[in-house]
C-alpha cells in the first residue's frame, strides 16, 4: 500500500515482492529516494526493473510491500504513450485540473522546446519530439518525482543525447527527484546522484556517483565506475 | 539539403501529381459502366431482351420519374426509411450497450458474450417465420429484422474495437490522474470509434437488407411494397426501380457515414500521412 512522504525522503519502498506465477521478480527490495535527487536503477534483462517502477507508478495491483511516492509524480515510459486522438496539447494537458490547463501545457511544451507544435496530432511527429511531448505532459503535473522507465531507449542515439541533456537542464529549473529505469550504464552515470543495481529481485548494490556535474563521458573517474557497473551487471570490459 | 536540389528535376511536388493524376481515372472507370448501359438500352430497344423481363433503362427511369412526380415514391420511401431508421436506433442502441458491457465487465463477458455468439450462428432472415409468429405481419416485423440485422456487426465490432484498445494507453491515462469515468471518455470511446463507425456500415447494410425482406411480407407501403405490388401486374420496370431506390438508398447511407467517419477520425489522416 502506498502512502505520502513526510520529510527528506521522497520515495521509500520497503518489502516489496512480485511474483508472476511461479516466477517472483522482486524479492523484497528495499529502496529510498531522497528530495531533488536522481536515483538510476540498473539491472539486466529481466531482473524487474520495470516491475519495481510500475510498483512505484500505481500501475500494479499486485505488487505487495510497502511504497510511499509523493502525490505529484510523472511518468514517461519507453513508447511515447501519447493518445492518437488527442492533439498534442490536448495529450499535455489530459487530466489537468486547476487553473487554465492549456496554457499550462502550451508552456511545458514550450520548455521541451515543442511551443510551436501543440495543435499538431502525435502521428505528425518524429519519435524524439513524440518522447519530448510525454515529457513535457509528466513535466506539467509540477512533479516531485519523475518515474523515468528507459524513457530514451527506443530514440537514436544523437537524439538520445539530446534528451539526456534536455532531462538536466527540466531538472536543473524544477528540482524534481527522479528514479531513472536504464540498461545504460553511460545515461545513469551523466544524469544520477545514485546507482542501485537490481539483482535476484533485491537491491544488491548501491553506488554513490560523486563526479562533479556536468558531466562528461571523459571526465576522470567516469572510466572507473563505468568498468565497475558494468561489472556488476555481467558484461565486464576486456 | 541535396533533396531540395533534386525536386525541382523530379518535377511537381507530390499533392498536386496526385490529383492530376486522380481525375483522368476515375473517368476511365465510368467507360464499362456506360458501355454497359448502352448495350442493355440497344438489346432491350431491338427487342433482343424481352420487355416483359428486363425493360430498358430509359423506361425505368421514365417511370421513377413518373412515381416522382405523381407522389407515391416519397410517401413509399419515407415509410421505408422510418422503418430502417427505428430499427437500427433500437438495434444499434442494444448493440452498443451490450458490447460496451460485455467488453469492459468481466460479469458482462460471461453472461452477454456466450449467448450473443450463439444466437450469430442463426441467419437471422431465417426468422422471418418465428417472428410473424411472435409479433405479427405489421410494422414490428420490419423494424425488428431491420434492429436484428443491425445488432450483429455493431456488437461484434464494438466489442472488438474495445477489446483492442493499447493497455499501454490506458495506463498512461492513469499515471495522468484520470479516473475511470475519464479513461472511458478520454481513451476507450476514442480508441474504439473506428471500429464502431466500421460496425455501422456493416450495421446499416445489413439494416437495408433485412428491409427488403421483410417489407415483402405483407407490407402496404414501403418500396419493397412498391415493387411486390409491381410485379403482380408484371410492371417490371418499377421493380427494376425500386432495386435501383434500394441501392441508392444504401450508397447514400453509406456515403454520409464516411464523411461523418472522416471528420470524427481526423487524427487518422495524420496517421496515414506519415
């Protein structure tokens, strides 16, 4: 069951176990987010990764521990997940309440740098600005954590980079805290405070990535944790 | 960019190729269809087709003229259409509730689902017997065969077009806040509409079809009574009209319902552009 944080820490899941059929995914994982910090969770093919964020998203009934998320969360998942019927700013704006939504929409756009393209329909766009725009619709809920589930993995990679900057840059201005799915070791290394690796459906290591931001792939110290994490994950560098 | 360079060469720009290109053959498709008109005029003129069992087109015409102008066709066809729309309103209605029920609740699933298959299999103008037996020969024969034929293709369409829709959709309307009320009108009813207007098509052509059959049991107005009143005076040429009332009445349906289909589906265009 989920209930609101109080205090520094924004996400706490303690306990939490999934199982499909015989097969249990996550194995009573612990894990905490703090305010404002972006948290990369890292893990092979299959080791429930995405089970643990859609746990943490709401979308899983199933799933038993203890979860506390904040009331205000975005989620941008892999596929854009845009409504074909909705026009792009129709899309940002679904299920807003409050105060003039549209305008509210037309401006997360515009910070994705889409202002121009809110009367367009999803299908008008390339799968970059399609990711842009899911984006932009978790970005104007005003969100203390963003649920990120390898939100840039189907884009190119210059796109890709792209995006990457783009996330520092939202996050730089908002502040939120963001648990990052990824297979990509490089992306939790430019964008996160903290590496978890998700291992036999528990939290087998964490790791503190202290290298000072920006970052870049040639920054000293970006070598050594990127030998390590890798490593970790099985795929260990020759 | 080099394309830009290059389109020049290639010459105009796509859109306007296309619709140059578009009219000359939708001309050259009307060339059998007129051929054809012309050699059944000239047999039925020289008297190679007998007039008796196919008149000639212009004595068709002449005589949809006549019942035009002397009043009959309107009253005949306003009946008709009164029948079809009442029977598909009711038929469409019970199609659509029931589907929706069935493709959302799980209860519904069990309960709608299983007899609705079954009762599929029956080809439901086999029923005309059953149903003179069950509501008569008047007006409520028509429109029930009329709410039968309608009711199958909608169903059918309506719970695949729901069953269909992207889970992954409806999550993320989830993650935006909306509760079911809103995922219903916001992903469901949207993401099914498309098959819904497909439903319809079928669902009206089926309507015009289960009409004609039923309008020939003892009805004493309507265009199948037009054309069973005809044929006992062997006046073939209205039943040759009233077919071609028919199928007219059947492309005109189905061309408003791919028009209203077009504005409601707009989106789709964007999909197709791309």
């Amino acid at each position: 069951m989920a209930t609101r944080p109080t205090g520094d820490l924004i996400v706490e899941v303690t306990g939490l176990r999934r199982a499909f059929g015989d097969t249990t995914v996550l194995d009573g994982a612990d894990l905490t987010v703090r305010r404002g910090e972006v948290v990369a969770l890292l893990g092979g093919s299959g080791s429930g990764k995405s089970t643990l964020l859609r746990a943490l998203a709401g979308l899983d009934a199933d799933a038993t521990g203890h979860i506390t998320v904040p009331a205000h969360y975005g989620v941008v998942f892999q596929e854009h997940r845009l409504l074909p019927w909705k026009r792009v700013a129709d899309n940002v704006a679904l299920g807003l309440t409050g105060a003039d939504p549209r305008g509210r929409a037309l401006a997360a756009l515009t910070e994705v740098g889409l202002g121009d393209r809110g009367g367009a329909w999803p299908a008008e766009l390339s799968g970059g600005q399609a990711q842009r725009v899911a984006v932009a619709r978790a970005l104007v809920r005003e969100p203390e954590l963003l649920l990120l589930d390898e939100p840039f993995g189907a884009l190119d990679a210059l796109t890709r980079l792209r995006m990457q900057r783009l996330l520092v840059r939202l996050r730089e201005r908002h502040g939120f805290a963001a648990l990052l799915v990824t297979h990509d070791v490089d992306e939790a290394l430019l964008l996160a405070d903290r590496a978890l690796v998700l291992e036999g459906g528990r939290i087998a290591e964490e790791i503190p990535i202290g290298l000072p931001k920006p970052r870049h792939q040639d920054d000293p110290g970006f070598g050594g944790l990127r030998r390590h994490l890798l490593d970790r994950l099985g795929v260990p560098v020759v | 960019m080099t394309t830009t360079a290059t389109a020049p060469v290639l010459g105009t720009p796509a859109p306007a190729k296309r619709r140059r290109s578009r009219g000359p053959r939708r001309w050259y498709r009307l060339i059998s269809p007129l051929t054809l008109l012309v050699l059944w005029e000239t047999a039925a003129r020289t008297g190679l087709l007998p007039e008796a069992k196919v008149p000639a087109p212009s004595l068709v015409a002449e005589t949809g003229l006549r019942l035009a102008v002397d009043g009959s066709l309107w009253e005949h066809l306003l009946d008709s259409l009164t029948r079809a729309a009442i029977g598909l309103v009711i038929g469409g209605t019970l199609a659509v509730a029931l589907a929706a029920t069935a493709a959302l609740l799980r209860i519904g699933d069990n309960t709608i689902d299983p007899p609705v298959q079954m009762a599929r299999m029956l080809p439901h103008l086999g029923l005309v017997p059953l149903l003179i037996i069950w509501v008569g020969i008047g007006e409520e024969l028509k429109i029930s065969l009329v709410a039968l034929g309608a009711f199958f293709p909608l169903y059918f369409n309506t719970y695949a077009g729901i069953r269909d829709i992207d889970q992954r959709l409806v999550e993320a309307a989830r993650t935006c806040g909306l509760n079911q009320w809103q995922r219903l009108r916001h992903v469901v009813l949207p993401g099914a509409l498309p098959s819904l207007f497909l439903g319809l098509r079928l669902a009206i052509g089926a309507g015009w079809l289960s009409l004609v059959v039923g309008e020939q049991v003892n009805a004493q107005t309507g265009i199948g009574f037009l054309m069973m009143e005809a044929r006992e005076f062997a006046q073939t040429d209205v039943v040759v009209f009233g077919l071609l009332v028919y199928a007219g009445l059947g492309l005109l349906s189905d061309t408003l319902i791919r028009i209203a289909e077009r504005r409601t589906l707009a989106w789709r265009r964007g999909l197709q552009a791309t």
